[in-house]
C-alpha cells in the first residue's frame, strides 16, 4: 500500500468513527450487583439479587443502545475496604456503568462518594440510610426500596398510636442503627411517646442476651430492634427466649420474609413491620415472585431482592430513552420516566434520589392464619410515598432548594 493510499485509508477512519452514533460505549452496558453473598445479609440479597437483576435484564430484552447488556457481581463482605476497592476496580477497569443494591449503610455512603467524582449510577435497594439521599445526596445515586426516614415514620407512629408510648432502643453498630434510631425517635416523638433507653449493639454478634437484660429491666412498652438480617433473627428468638414479648412489645426496624421463615411463625407472629415491598401483595407481584422462586432454590423474592428488579428495568428504560449511556442524561431520564413494573405500578423520582412508591405496614401471621410456606405477613395499611418519605427540601440535600 502506497503512503497516499495509507492516508486516505488513516483519514476514512476518521471519518468512520467520528460520523458513527456515540450512544453507547463500545462494550455496551455493564452491571454490577455488590453485595453480601456470605454474611448476615446474604440471605436477603446476596445471590438473590443477582437473578433479581438478571430478569430485569432478560426481561428489557437483553441489550440496550444496540449493546449487549453485561451483568457481573461482587461480595463486599460487610468492609467497608473490600467494597470501595470492587467499586473502584469496576468503575476505573470495567468500566461498570450501574452499581446498584448495596446493603450495609455505612459501605453505601462511601460508595456514594466514590461513584460522585468518578462515573457510573448508583442505586440502592439494600442500604436505607436517609443520610444517603439528604447531606450526602448526588446526582447519580437512587434510592429504591425505603429509607430509615420512611420505615421508622410508618412504623414508628402506627405502634406508638396503638399504645406502645415507651421505647428502649438496640441499634445495630454502624450507619443504618444510627439513621434509624434518628429517624424512629423524631416518629415517636412527634406521636406523643417518648425513648427511655438506647444501648448499641455489635454487627454480627451472636449474644443479645446483656442487651435484652437492660432493654427488659426499662420496662418500656415497646422494645426495638433497630438491625437487619440475621441480626434481625438472633435478637427476636434470643427476645422471645428471655420472655420479653410477654410484658413488652417487641418491633423491628427491618423484619425480612427470609427472616420470618427462619424464626418461624410461633416465634415472630404478631410482629409489626414496615417495609417497601411484599410479593403478595397483588397478581403482578405474585406472578414475578413465582418466576423467581422457581429460579432461586425455592425461594420467594425479599423486598431488596425485588426492588434490585425494579431499578435495574427502570435504569435501562432510561438509557434506552435518553439514547446514549451518558450518565448525566440517564440519571435526568431516571427522574423524568414515571416507575412502572410489577412492584411499582406508579411510581416516581424525586430530584434528591428517592423513588416514591408505597411503604407497607405488616404483620408476622400466626400459624393458623398462614396458608402456604410462604405466607408469612398480612398487609395491614400502605402509605403513600408522599406522606411516608422524608418532605421534600427538609433532608439538607445540596440538590434542592432547601423548604
């Protein structure tokens, strides 16, 4: 080949690549579903959440912008080192577009920086802090299943107006105890009751027992377990050996269906809850459920792992609507689009992040009132996102005007 013809043949390329669309990056879309897969929230999300996302995937069509769609996974194992180390990888090297569940609160807020001043979306379906969407909000994180604002304001009031006006507090260690101790107090607070007592307990412990002693000596009416996972689980069976649900009342700040299919039904029935989601909720969402469960051990879907389908179907309709896979476009389109699938049949995107859908008030069923495996809490009130979520403008997010 001749110079001239080398040139001409340098310059077409130019041309080629300079005139081809730039909708999408040259290897598609790729996400990362970070979780615990070995922990005391695995169960809850963990590999669960990746087949939540797969079918979200599957059922969007498999590609986007004319790309394939990449999923890939990762376990954070409840470090905070561990987890910004896979973020940065994924970001900086595989170039991972969607990061999203995240359980662990603490770990999620320092995802939320790093994903701020580097690329890609993150959207949380495990973490609930509301700090996430207030002081530390970004342009680019989501949150999608609840936050500690909107379990403990359902939660909180609809058990003290039914009585329980006295509070003792056993907050888990870290970030998410923290936000909902914040979050339960200003809900009692504001319905007439008053907090007694707090002690912290240690992520993972196996031993409640210290605890429970000085929560069950305050006499408080209500006692409350501000944990998750199977923190969740060893402190109501370890609560319902030391015979605290017999002269207090027992409550949760997140009280899983895996976790009441591993307390089982005599031992957690009567516990009221709050949560974003449940998969019986309606047809659709039995519907979905019975796929996944077919997919997944047997299992039907948490909330978590529901709400991982959710933001990753309405992640890609985004894309596909702003018609590239810039992420400043398709975080505006995740704002503008109204959320509509199986578990949100009409819900939408605030400007500070969070994704206003119903948060129901559940109830552990008995034994006698359970008619599967499965059937584990009956629905007792859903309150709309609006009146649920933090008010707008008063969570101190840089990205609204403040009201």
């Amino acid at each position: 080949m001749s110079w001239k013809s080398l040139v001409a043949a340098v310059l077409l390329g130019l041309i080629v690549i300079q005139d081809a669309p730039a909708n999408a990056g040259p290897d598609g879309i790729t996400i990362g579903v970070l979780n615990d897969q070995s922990g005391p929230y695995a169960d809850i999300t963990g590999k669960g959440s990746v087949v939540a996302a797969q079918m979200a995937v599957e059922d969007f069509g498999g590609s986007v912008l004319g790309k394939p769609v990449k999923l890939i996974s990762a376990d954070h194992q409840q470090k905070v080192d561990i987890a910004t180390s896979i973020a940065r990888k994924w970001l900086d090297l595989e170039k991972v577009d969607l990061i999203v569940d995240v359980p662990n609160s603490g770990i999620l807020l320092a995802i939320q920086d790093i994903v701020r001043s580097k690329s890609g979306i993150l959207i949380a379906a495990g973490g609930g802090t509301s700090k996430f969407t207030g002081e530390a909000c970004s342009p680019y994180g989501f949150m999608w299943v609840y936050d500690s604002y909107a379990l403990a304001n359902t939660m909180g009031r609809a058990v003290t107006e039914r009585g329980g006006k006295s509070w003792f507090f056993l907050p888990v260690d870290y970030a998410w105890g923290e936000a909902l101790s914040a979050d339960l107090s200003a809900a009692i607070k504001a319905s007439g009751g008053k907090i007694v007592g707090s002690v912290k307990t240690p992520l993972n412990t196996p031993d409640y027992s210290s605890f429970l002693l000085q929560a069950q000596a305050s006499k408080a009416d209500v006692v409350a377990l501000l944990n998750a996972g199977a923190d969740t689980i060893n402190s109501v069976k370890q609560a319902h050996e030391f015979g605290i649900t017999q002269g207090q009342r027992l409550a949760t700040g997140l009280f899983y269906l895996n976790d009441a299919y591993a307390v089982g039904l005599r031992t957690a029935q009567g516990l009221i809850v709050a949560d974003g989601y449940y998969w019986d909720r309606t047809p659709e969402t039995r519907a979905w459920a019975e796929r996944f469960q077919k997919r997944h051990q047997g299992r039907m879907p948490s909330s978590i792992q529901m709400g991982v389908y959710s933001a990753v179907l309405h992640y890609l309709k985004s894309a596909a609507a702003a018609a590239t896979d810039d992420r400043d476009a398709i975080a505006k389109k995740m704002r503008e689009l109204p959320v509509r699938d199986a578990m949100v049949p009409d819900g939408r995107v605030r400007e500070d992040g969070i994704m206003l859908h119903d948060i129901l008030l559940l109830q552990v069923k008995t034994p006698a009132e359970s008619k599967s495996e499965w059937d584990l809490f009956k629905i007792l009130s859903a309150t709309p996102g609006e009146k649920a979520y933090r008010p707008l403008g008063q969570g101190n997010c840089p990205l609204v005007a403040q009201r």
